[in-house]
C-alpha cells in the first residue's frame, strides 16, 4: 500500500489523501489493526468491527517545463529526420548538412579552448 506520493523536479501530484484511520494498540486483541480488502474496500479491524478506510486517487505527471522541453526534442528530432532524408535525395543538401556538422565541431572545440584559456587567464 502507497501512504503518500510526492512530486519532484519535472513530476506533479494532485489529489490523494494519506490520511489513515486511527487504531488504538490494545495487546489483548491481536486482531485490532488488522487491514483486510473486501469487494472493492479497504478495511480496518478497530476492536469492535471491520471499518471502510477512506481511499482516493492520486494523478501524477509532468510539469509545464518538462512537457515543452520534450515537445521541443520531438520536434527537433522530428526536424533532423526530415534534414537527414533529404539530404539522400538532393546533393545540395547533403553538402549544407556536412557544412554545418563541420562548423559545429569547430565551434566545439573554440568553445573548449576559450574556456581553457579563461581559467589559466
């Protein structure tokens, strides 16, 4: 059984209850406190008789800024697959393709290099 559930970075919760029936501990009843399902109900043996614990229901899901930042991969993949197929059919631009791979390695390794130099500077 889940008591409580809790959103994180990228994850919402709503709704849900962790409210859980009081029992009071009595030694001399070893059945108090038991928990059994019965149909479709949670129950709680409270000494004198079984007892419906309140359920509810819990939604989890993505936040605002991870659902954008997976819309943006999809359509940047999306993007990239149709770049990829045409750069098969059209010499053009299968060349502007390998330009822009090649300007991007170098950018890389600028980037890189600006960044050594700024540490020892």
């Amino acid at each position: 059984m889940i008591k409580g559930l809790q959103g994180n970075s990228g994850l919402t919760v709503s709704g849900g209850d962790t409210s859980v029936r009081y029992v009071n501990q009595n030694n001399n009843n070893p059945m108090q406190g038991m928990v059994r399902v019965w149909g479709s109900d949670m129950q709680v043996f409270d000494g004198n008789a079984w007892v419906n614990m309140a359920t509810s229901y819990a939604t989890v899901g993505l936040d605002q800024e991870t659902q954008n930042l997976l819309n943006w991969a999809r359509s940047k993949q999306r993007q990239e697959i149709e770049i990829l197929e045409k750069a098969i059919k059209n010499e053009a631009v299968r060349i502007a393709l390998e330009n822009v791979k090649e300007a991007q390695e170098q950018l890389t390794i600028i980037a890189h290099l600006s960044r050594d130099h700024e540490t020892t500077s």
